[in-house]
C-alpha cells in the first residue's frame, strides 16, 4: 500500500483547507475588518502567499522543519520561574533569596498574585511527580490580617467558562474596538504609569471606570510631558535583564486578567543544514558576522538585502505581493551561500522583486521563527483580545520580551516595510495589502504548512493580518519600555542598593566604594543648599564638567546644547546625556525629557555626556 510522504499534506488535508478556506474568507474579512487591516481588501492574497511558502517547503521532511511543541505543565512553571528570577523561591535555597524578595517587594496585587499562582501550580506538578518538597508559598507571601485559611490554597482557579467565553470571541465575530470618551488613547495607553494588568483588573469593576481613567490621565500628562518615554536600546544590559523579568511577570498578569491562558511553546529540534546564510540560526549568523564588525546587530547578509530593497522597492508595484522569478531566486539563494562572505554580490543586477522573495525565502527558512518558538503561540492568541488598546499593550510587552537580535530584525524589516506602504501611490502596496502578504512570513513557520491539519489553525488567519497590521502602523510605540515598568525597575535598583554590599562583595568592592563616596565628596559640597542643581560630566573630553541650575522647562537637549556651545568638540557629532547610578544601571536620555523631572527620579545619579549610539 503506497503511503503519503510525510513531507506534504495528506489528499483529505487539502480539502479541510479548501473548505476552510472558503468558509473563512468571508467571515475572516468582516471578523479582521475591525482589525483594520482586510477592508476592502481581497483575502486570497494571503492564501496565495501560504500557497508560495507551501511550495516552497516541497522536500522538507518533519523533522528537518523544527516543530514547535507545547512545553508540559513542570517544564513551562520551572522555565517561568527561572526566567523571572523567582526559582530560588521554591528551591528551598536561601542563597539569592534577597534578590527574589526585592524584586517581590516592587510588583502590584496583579503580579503578586500571578507569582503566586504560578507557584501553587509549581507545588502542585511536584507533588503529583513526587518530587523534592518546595518551599510553601506561606513563607514568601504575606497573608492579609483578615484572610482566612483558604487564602494560600494550593488550588489553582480556573478561569470560569463564562469569563473565557466573554473573552475569547468565536471566529469571524465582529470586535469592539471603540475607545471610550474617558480611556486614554492608544498611543498614550503605553505610557500608564500603572500597570497594564492592574488596569485590566480595574476596569472589570464600572462603577470605578470614570474616576479612574480620570486618574490615569492626570498620571499621563505628567509622564508624556515630563518624564518623557524610554526607547528599547537606551538602557544598559543589567537594568534590561531586570526590564525583562518585570515584562515577563507583567505579561503573565495581563493575559490572565483577560482570560487568556499564557503558555510558552518548545523549539523543536531542526536538523542542521549544509548552509552559511539560509537555514542557519540567527546567533550563529551573528556570532560570524561580529567577528567582522564587533558592532553588528543584523546579520551583515540581511542588512544589505534591506538596503538594497528600500534603493529598488519603493518605485516598484506590488513589492512584496508578485513573486520574483522562481529560477532566479533560486539561483540567487545559491549564489548568497557560494559569494556573499568570499567576493561578494552584485547586488545591482538584483531585481526588486526578486529581492523580495529573497527576503521572505531567508524569513521562512530559519531554523526558528523570528517571533521564537517560545512566544508565537502568544503572538497569535491576541487576537482573542477584544480591546484594540490592550492588544496594543499586550503586543508592546512581548515584543519586549523577544531576544534583542530577533527584535531589531522585526524592526529592521518593519520600517522597511512602513517605507513602502509611504510610497503606496507607487507599490500600489497600502497597509493592508503588506500585512496581508507578510503575515504568513511571520505568524507561519514552515511546520505549519507541512503539517496543517496538526497547527495550521485556519480560523486566526485574520487575527495574524490585523496584528500584522498593528506592528507596522504602530511600531513607533511598540518599541517603547511602559513607564510602569520603568518605575518599578528603579524601586528595584533602590531596594537592591539598600542591602548591605559588605557581605556579597568583600572588603575589596566595600574599600572602592567608599573611595568613590569620597572623591564625591566635593561635588556634593558645591550643590549642597542649592536646589535642583547639578553637575554634567563628559570624562572623555576636554571639557570635563560643567554646573547647570535646572528649572522647569529645561529639556535633556538643552543640557547638552549648553555644554557644547562653549566646547571645542565637534557638534555636528551626536551627543547624548546619560543617567548613570542611583536608581538605575545606565540610561541614555531622550532630547525631550524634563531634566527637572528626571531629577526628581533619581537624585542620586551622574549626569555624563558620551558620543551618540
């Protein structure tokens, strides 16, 4: 009896998929319409796409396609407590235990009680597997004066059928996404200076929706106009290490507020290609390319293709959408892998659209997906969320959550791709038409399509365009840090600096401490009784510091421009005024910052000018 290759769907798996398809195009159009981005709009763009990367994964065996598998119940608590910095809660170790209690201390009702559900659950699967005894949760948490026995239960809630099915919509529903006269906007929403989770919660009680959306536009106003916004990138790697715990508690507590189950899926293993550029693992590509150019953050490959593509697509109709030359691109992927690293491209013989399959094809053929295994299931589970605002929210904390090389890849590729839905008269490629071709690129690994009837869930297919749809109109904002989580980072860098470095850190650390007290000593002295002013420091130039009296209006870029103006230093070169110690690591500060107010944040921190990124 001949039997199927397990390389291409099964003859009954492709008539579920016509029939779906068919079934789905229509109420996929209206239930994605209020995602903005399929109206008037013809939908079998994105099939055909699909159809594109089928064809183009014709040969690929199952296990060369590194399937992306749920983790169980055991692996995912372990992984989340060892992520948020919170396994040592339930090691039974009182090493480290500081550090885990100081990062407690900073998080709402919200995230406290995800940690502590998160935890029962933990206690749970171990004693279910009998394994070793875990901490009870009674000696981390505080039970209120007034609660009873059962408020440490380690039964884990459910969440009620009625509030998932509230929350959870069937496909091809039409969404709300209206704001409410007393909701901050969307773009605004980001820069709550509560958290996003707590807001939620909130929000379920209505008697209290107007008095708090009152609040949290006051809250705004002195966030936006003041503190101003931290962008992805400006803050160093031991406070982002932080950031990412805190997103990754918050994120957690969100989707539960929401009544969405937050699991993490599992990389599967892909065999390893014979290959120098397509099929290889973004690290790796790096881990070459950064032995060119120490600076490097996109694959040196991938940086001159999206160059090439904003030179050559811009004018170019249907980008994206028209598939190159089959046998050209081809071609071109082999010659990639023989001449890019030796001699080189002629990238000027490259057509655009050529280009563009090139682009997808390099997309679609790495090992795992650019949104990672560990977070795509995420991804897509969005769209169950009815709030356009909170699905925004949701989105900005996962993207936060990505490794920093995947994230400044999806940037890369977006602003790319804004670029020519700004040149639509053109590409004839507007917002819709570009997430409609490209979702499938981002949303669909290649196991999806080799084996549809196991994870190609054709119902969310409109959920991937508009969240497609949301990274490119709103990137800007998605690549910002919430000014919650901002917050709770320096109440962290605080508690962590109040406990007693003697101990952890030896004589030696405790002797250099205290010489730099001293030799602070004088600038102290200077600004002692004079309110609000500081001194800015820029050790590598000539012009080492300079006295400045804040007052209300002064902006970041103010500061620097008074220090250059009297320099001898280049000032067509980009400065930049860090933040640096008190409550928080290293932090390179937006021109349009209050400095006033950053002050006020942080009096204890150097004020030093460094070159521009």
């Amino acid at each position: 009896m001949a039997t199927s290759s397990p390389s291409s769907p099964l003859p009954e798996d492709d008539a579920v998929i016509r029939e779906s398809r068919m079934s789905t195009q229509e109420s996929g159009l209206k239930h994605a319409t209020s995602h903005g981005s399929l109206d008037e709009l013809n939908v079998n763009e994105f099939w055909n796409e699909v159809d594109a990367i089928t064809e183009s994964c014709q040969g690929i065996a199952v296990e060369d396609a590194g399937i992306i598998c749920p983790a169980d119940d055991e692996e995912e608590q372990e992984r989340w407590l060892e992520e948020t910095g919170l396994s040592i809660l339930v090691s039974g170790s009182e090493e480290g235990l500081g550090d885990a209690k100081a990062l407690l201390s900073t998080l709402s009702h919200a995230q406290t009680d995800t940690v502590r559900r998160r935890i029962n659950t933990y206690h749970q699967t171990m004693r279910k597997k009998n394994k070793h005894h875990v901490r009870d949760v009674r000696d981390i948490f505080d039970a209120p004066e007034d609660a009873g026995s059962d408020y440490f239960g380690t039964e884990v809630q459910p969440i009620s059928e009625d509030h998932k099915n509230e929350q959870e919509p069937q496909p091809g529903e039409m969404r709300d996404v209206g704001v409410s006269l007393h909701v901050p906007s969307i773009e605004d929403s980001l820069c709550l200076d509560v958290p996003f989770s707590e807001d939620a919660a909130n929000r379920k009680h209505k008697e209290n929706d107007q008095l708090h959306s009152l609040l949290a536009n006051k809250r705004l106003a002195r966030r936006r106009g003041m503190l101003g916004r931290t962008r992805l990138g400006l803050l160093s790697a031991q406070d982002m290490k932080k950031v990412h715990r805190l997103i990754l508690i918050e994120l957690t507590a969100f989707l539960d507020s929401l009544g969405i189950e937050f699991v993490s899926g599992k990389p599967g293993r892909a065999r390893q290609r014979d290959s120098r550029i397509f099929g290889v693992p973004l690290t790796t590509l790096l881990e070459h390319d950064q032995k060119i150019s120490q600076k490097v953050k996109i694959p040196l490959f991938l940086q001159d293709l999206l160059t090439h593509l904003e030179v050559t697509s811009l004018d170019t109709e249907g980008i994206f959408r028209i598939s190159g030359s089959t046998s050209r691109v081809k071609s071109l992927r082999q010659e990639v892998e023989t001449r890019f690293y030796d001699s080189g491209l002629d990238w000027d013989g490259i057509q655009a659209h050529d280009a563009a399959s090139l682009l997808k094809l390099f997309l679609r053929e790495l090992p795992h997906p650019l949104l990672t295994a560990e977070y795509l299931h995420t991804f897509t589970s969005l769209e169950y969320i009815k709030c356009q605002r909170q699905r925004l929210q949701a989105l900005n904390l996962l993207i936060i959550l990505l490794p920093e090389a995947n994230r400044d890849i999806l940037k890369a590729l977006l602003e790319l791709l804004a670029k020519v839905v700004e040149h639509e008269d053109q590409t004839r490629m507007g917002l819709g038409n570009v997430a409609l071709v490209m979702a499938p690129n981002l949303f669909m690994p290649q196991s999806s399509v080799i084996l549809p009837r196991k994870t190609c869930d054709l119902h969310t297919v409109p959920g991937c365009v508009g969240l497609m749809h949301l990274l490119l109109k709103h990137q800007e904002m998605l690549w910002m840090v919430p000014g919650f989580i901002l917050r709770q980072l320096r109440e962290l860098n605080d508690m962590t600096n109040k406990r007693p470095h003697l101990k952890e850190r030896g004589m030696r650390m405790f002797l250099k401490l205290a010489r730099l007290d001293k030799e602070k000593k004088g600038d102290k002295k200077e600004t002692e009784g004079l309110p609000y002013l500081i001194r800015v420091h820029a050790p590598k130039f000539n012009k080492v510091s300079m006295m400045i009296q804040l007052d209300d209006c002064l902006l970041v870029g103010d500061v620097i421009t008074r220090f250059l103006q009297d320099s001898d230093l280049n000032q067509k070169r980009l400065y930049c005024l860090h933040e640096v110690g008190g409550n928080i690591g290293d932090q390179c500060l937006h021109k349009q910052m209050n400095m006033k107010a950053i002050y006020e944040e942080n009096p204890n921190a150097e004020w030093i000018i460094k070159p521009g990124h």
